[in-house]
C-alpha cells in the first residue's frame, strides 16, 4: 500500500467522523451526545496518559492536577462579566479576570498552555524521580493544586466553585480536539523523537550511553502530556458547566488511569476503544446501583457498584491481557490491508477444497 | 596521539575505594585490555569514563578535553560509546530501532518540524534510516531489522548492541565483557569481529574481558587492575608472565611454587 492511498484513506476516514458527528449532533438525543462528548475529552485525557506512561514509562498521577489547571483557566476566562459578578459570593474576583471574556478556542489553548507551563516547573525536579516515587511525587502536586484551588476565593471562587461556565462544548470541539490529539501523538511517537521516548522506557542508563538527554525528554513527554490534559479538562469545564475543587480528585486521575491500562500501555488504538467502552459501561451500568434481585438472592441499593465492575475488569486486564484489550494490535491501513489479505487469501484456500 | 586520558582518576564509594589513582593513556586506534579479578574496579572505570559516575579525584580527557562530570549523553555525543557487562537493549523495540536511536543523538530537526513532518525532518529521517539499515548489513544483522531485540539469541544481542553503540558514530568504543557467554568459536569470531570493526569504522577500542584467549589474541596493550590499583601494564607477554598478575589472579602460593 502507497503513501497516497493511505493519505485517501485517512482522508475519507475524517470525512466519515465528521458526517457521523453531523448526525449525532443533529439527531441523537442529549443524552447519547453527552456520553460521546465525554468518550471524545476521556480519548483527549487518556491517550495523553499513555504518551507519558505508556511509551515514556514514567508513571505520573498528576493528571488531574493538570485537568484542574485547564479546567480553571478556561471556565474563567469564558465566564460572562455578569455571571461573575453573581457567584463570587466569599470574595469578589480579582481584576483583571473580574472584566475577561475571550473566546472559548483562546482559551481552552491558554488552559492547556497552562498546564504545560506547570508541567515543565514541576517536571524538572519531580522527573528525576523513577517509578512509584515519581507517582507519588505527582500525585502530592495534584493535590497541591486543588488545595490551591479550594483556598484563593478571590480567583476560583473558593469551595463554591464555578457555576454557570457557557456549555460551548459540543462534539465538533470534543471530536476535533481528540482528533488533533492523537494526531500529535501518534507523530511524535512515530518519529526519532517517540523513539527516544521509548527507549528512555526501555532502559534508562541505555538510552542516556546512547545520547538520549533523559531530562530534556522526559520533561517534553511530560508537557505534551500536560497541555492537551489541560484542554481535556477545559472540554470539560465547559461540558458539565460547574467545576468545583472537587471535581478534580485523585478519582478522576485513576478513571484516566483504568482506560489507559485496560486499552494497553504504549497502544492508542486501544486506548480510542477504552475510553467509549469506559464512558458507555459507566453510565449504562446505572441501573445495577438501584438494587437487583438474582435467582436466590437481591442486591440493596449500592452507589458506587459500578466501580466495582470496573475493579474485577482492571483485575482481569491486568491478569489475562496485560497488553491492553487489543494485545499487540495497533491500528494502521497497512495492517488493515495485511489482515484483508489474510483474509482473502483464507477464504480462496476454503474454496479449493 | 592520546585520544582518552585519565589521570591519577580515583573513585570512592563512602569508605570504600573502588578505583585508585587510576592512570591511562589511550592512543588513537589501538586496541587496548583491561583485565582483573572480580571486583577490581573495572566496570567502574569504564562508568566513570561515560559519565554515569563522576569520579572523586582527579580528571578525564577525551581529545584534550576535560570531560569529567558531565553528563552521559554529552559524553555520547563527544564521541564515545559502550556496551554492557548484562547486555542492556530495548528489548521491545525492533532491532532496527536499536540502532536508529543510537543514530538520533545527531539528528537536528526539531520536536516541532517532526510532528508535522517537514521535508527537512523527513530527509533526515530517511538517511537516518538508510544508515542504520547500512550499518545492520556491515554487521551481519540486517535480516533481522524488523525482528524484536528481546527475541534475538544471546550472541546476536551481543552484536546488536555494538552495532548499536557504532550507530552513534564514536571515536572511541568501550566493550564491557564482549566475550561474556560465550563458547570458543563464538568468542574466536568475536576476536575477528572487534578486528573489523577498529579497521572499518576507523574506532579505538577499549574492553574489558575476562576470557584471556580474546584478551591475548586481540590487544596490543593490557592493564592489570587488583582492588582498584594498577599492578601492571604492558603488552600481552609481559602480561601473561607477570608474577604480581598470577598472584593476582591465582593466589600467592602459585607465584612461590
């Protein structure tokens, strides 16, 4: 298969999402469109992850933090004069973000432009550490950062939260931007660049005897990875319409965390599927916290059984396929076109016989 | 002309002196040994050397360079490769990979211009290509590029892992126990291989091995380390009749009977 077949290819590829996302905007009803907004900003958060833990190897739990970041800079910069004039209840806000209101694409790009800038402070010191050490480390700034966020009232409106951010969310915004994501990803990790990344993975001391500047590339994975969480958390911020400092905990890093592992560490394709799987399970596993009754016996009303569903579905993952849901399956029109082929070539076999 | 210097280099680990007032002059293209007991300090010269451990006392020049301290990927880039006593490859990147990335440290597009695949990227990627593929054929690997390094047997990972220190163009190549596990015919076309390579790839080489057949049959110059000190230097035969050597090696009563 050519460089330009595969280019139509991709070509018809996007024109087919934007016709299914043209129909689903129009057609589809609220609630289906809202599960695939958050299947797009979780596809947005997830494959971000995995360009961190997946092909970097540098286990991080600060996602949130960065989500947090993002979220905030856009809610306040997209917010009406008059809207803010109403919530700050504890304090009023400070200028100049008391009279800011920009339009939404400037600022979910200066979210994300946020959080890399916070990706590269924190990452300089914390990316020295390995392992369990570095999750702990980033795990400890998330928190920093929601603690920020419940105690300077006079810019995040405190506890309270925000209320009333414009829902400018929309599948075109989602969809366009998990697009754009991993777009940007898949380049770098295919390029001499990924390549590095991966071999800092690999072997760390190898990779460093054999030219690699761990910091510089480390820290670079950890930004990219932090600046499109920052526009994922924007995406977010202005789906929900109301953030507060908790909506940011460690749980939302660890929901990124179960669709990135189930979906396989260093495989996108699999991450893309996780993150619908995820987001469709979630909200369609509903009913099961109203309390059902098996043959011999019935289940009370548990909030929060979903989650155990998920537990035993990491647990099996991590068990059974530890390479994610699609082993080592990455999509490409190559290896579509090679499983055509085998295809093909399976079924002509049959006919002979 | 002296190509690596060392002088009077120590390494101490808290109490313990790991490396002591080491001294070395390397001339350019020869093949030089380094041999001792177990624990002598050997790997630690060579750690010292690329950077991974900044020695206590003392410094390193490479090309009248003073080297000391800095990082392993600047010394890599200065032009000076290694190998691993416990080979250490990207297991779960193809063997082609391996090499590319030995090749990536020269690369000079940027993050920027790789992502969005500006012909400049793009002309550099494919000579980076079009040389890794080079050198795996010069190195009897090429059939196996698009095979995972994990996957090759041991000998092979051996060889992959000095093509893959060659891919980043050095002057100098520190081999760390090429020989380790290897049977005589292995280790006898090892000796034949290092040959090669010093001729074809125009490099000096510097190895450490503990199996005296190779070390005999391929340096023209050996160094003798015990608990960290130099007990002796010279050419092969000098080396091998050295009664401070074989006490080293064999024990005292040896040197007496």
């Amino acid at each position: 298969m050519n460089k330009k077949k595969e280019q139509l290819l991709t070509l018809i590829f996007v024109i087919l999402l934007a016709a299914l996302i043209w129909l689903a905007q129009n057609y589809f009803d609220k609630y289906l469109i809202r599960i695939l907004n958050l299947g797009f900003i979780y596809v947005i958060l997830a494959v971000s992850l995995n360009l961190l833990f997946g092909f970097t190897g540098q286990f991080s739990l600060g996602h949130a933090g960065f989500m947090a970041i993002g979220a905030y800079t856009t809610s306040l910069l997209i917010l009406p004069v008059s809207q803010k004039e109403m919530i700050y209840l504890i304090e009023p806000i400070i200028w100049p973000l008391s009279i800011l209101e920009i339009p939404f694409i400037i600022a979910l790009l200066l979210g994300g432009l946020f959080a890399a800038i916070a990706a590269i402070l924190i990452g300089l010191p914390v990316l020295r550490l390995r392992g369990d050490y570095l999750g702990i480390a980033t795990l400890g700034f998330a928190e920093i950062i929601r603690v920020i966020a419940n105690n300077i009232p006079q810019v995040t409106n405190g506890a309270l939260g925000l209320k009333g951010v414009p829902e400018y969310t929309n599948l075109w915004w989602s969809a366009g931007f998990a697009v754009v994501t991993v777009f940007v990803i898949k380049r770098l990790i295919s390029s001499s660049y990924g390549r590095a990344l991966m071999a800092i993975r690999e072997n760390e001391i190898a990779a460093e005897t054999i030219g690699v500047n761990l910091t510089y590339h480390k820290v670079m994975s950890f930004t990219i990875s932090a600046f499109f969480a920052g526009i994922g958390g924007g995406l977010l911020a202005s789906l929900l319409t109301t953030i507060d400092p908790r909506t940011f905990m460690m749980f939302l890093t660890f929901n990124v965390l179960i669709v990135v592992v189930i979906g396989g560490l260093g495989n996108l394709t699999g991450t893309i599927i996780s993150a619908f799987l995820f987001n469709f399970t979630l909200e369609y596993l509903r009913p099961i916290e109203n309390g059902f009754s098996l043959i011999f016996f019935s289940v009370p009303k548990i909030p929060g059984l979903r989650m155990v569903v998920f537990s035993i579905a990491l647990l099996l993952v991590i068990l059974f396929k530890q390479k994610g849901i699609l082993g080592e399956f990455e999509f490409s029109w190559q290896r579509i076109a090679q499983i055509k082929n085998s295809l093909i070539s399976r079924t002509s076999e049959g006919g002979e016989l | 002309m002296t190509l690596l210097k060392l002088n009077n280099v120590t390494m101490r680990f808290g109490g313990l002196t790991a490396v002591d007032s080491f001294k070395l002059a390397l001339k350019k293209g020869e093949i030089l040994g380094l041999i001792g007991p177990n624990g002598a300090g050997k790997t630690t010269v060579f750690n010292m050397i690329t950077g991974i451990y900044s020695p206590t006392k003392n410094s390193i020049y490479f090309r009248d360079e003073n080297i000391t301290g800095l990082k392993p990927d600047i010394i890599a880039k200065k032009g000076i490769a290694r190998t691993f006593q416990n080979i250490r490859l990207l297991d779960n990147l193809t063997v082609l990979d391996n090499v590319m990335i030995g090749v990536h440290l020269h690369l000079k597009s940027s993050l920027f211009s790789a992502i969005l695949r500006l012909p400049g990227y793009v002309r550099e990627e494919k000579s980076l290509y079009t040389k890794s593929i080079n050198l795996l054929e010069r190195v009897e690997l090429g059939d196996f590029a698009y095979e995972k390094a994990g996957s090759l047997p041991y000998g092979k990972q051996r060889k992959l892992e000095i093509a893959r220190a060659l891919a980043t163009n050095p002057e100098l190549l520190l081999l760390d126990e090429p020989a380790a596990g290897m049977n005589p015919q292995e280790s006898q076309e090892l000796v034949n291989f290092i040959r090669q390579l010093r001729d074809q790839f125009n490099v000096t080489i510097f190895l450490i091995e503990h199996d005296m057949k190779v070390v005999m049959g391929l340096c023209e110059r050996i160094l003798v380390l015990d608990y960290g000190v130099t007990i002796a230097e010279g050419i092969p035969q000098e080396i091998q009749n050295n009664p401070e050597v074989i006490k080293a090696y064999l024990g005292v009563d040896v040197v007496n009977a």
